[in-house]
C-alpha cells in the first residue's frame, strides 16, 4: 500500500486541475495570447505540480520511509536513498 492511498481521489482532483490547466495554455498559446499571460499560466501549472509533488513526497516520509526505518536494515537504507535521490530531483527543477 502507498503512503498517499488515503488522499489518492484529492491527488487525482488536483492533477486533473493541473490537466486542464495545461490543456488551457495549450489552447493560449494556439490563440496567440501575450507572452507574459501564457508565462503566468506556466508558473501557476508548476507551482500546482510542485505542490503535487511536495505532498506525494511527505506522504512517502511519513509512510514508506517510517516504516522501513522501523524495519531497519538494507531496506531503510534503500528508502532513505530513495527519498535523498527525489528530493534532489525536486530541487534541481
């Protein structure tokens, strides 16, 4: 079971936002809209996945990484690695 099981519907709510947010600045940029309003659009679509990610992220703290703390061994080692590896994704974008 994942750490995000129990919001899995809010998570599917918010990507599908983020779906039609980016469905809708597809559709600006067909239209020809101002750059600086399509730009807008970008950040806020970003920021809305990064909010995504952040909480997929706490979720998998909480969970997966607590729970295999408790197990200890070559497995908590590979969850906080894990963990480590998509932090540093997170920051580098």
């Amino acid at each position: 079971m994942n750490g995000y099981t129990g919001d899995k519907d809010a998570y599917l709510k918010r990507m599908r936002r983020i779906e039609g947010q980016v469905r809708g600045i597809a559709k600006m940029i067909e239209d020809d809209k101002y750059c600086i309003d399509v730009l807008t659009q970008v950040s806020a679509a970003t920021k809305a996945l990064e909010a995504v990610a952040l909480g997929l992220l706490d979720e998998h703290l909480r969970h997966c990484v607590t729970q295999a703390a408790a197990e200890g061994g070559a497995v908590a080692d590979q969850k906080v690695a894990e963990a480590s590896a998509a932090i540093a994704r997170l920051v580098k974008s």
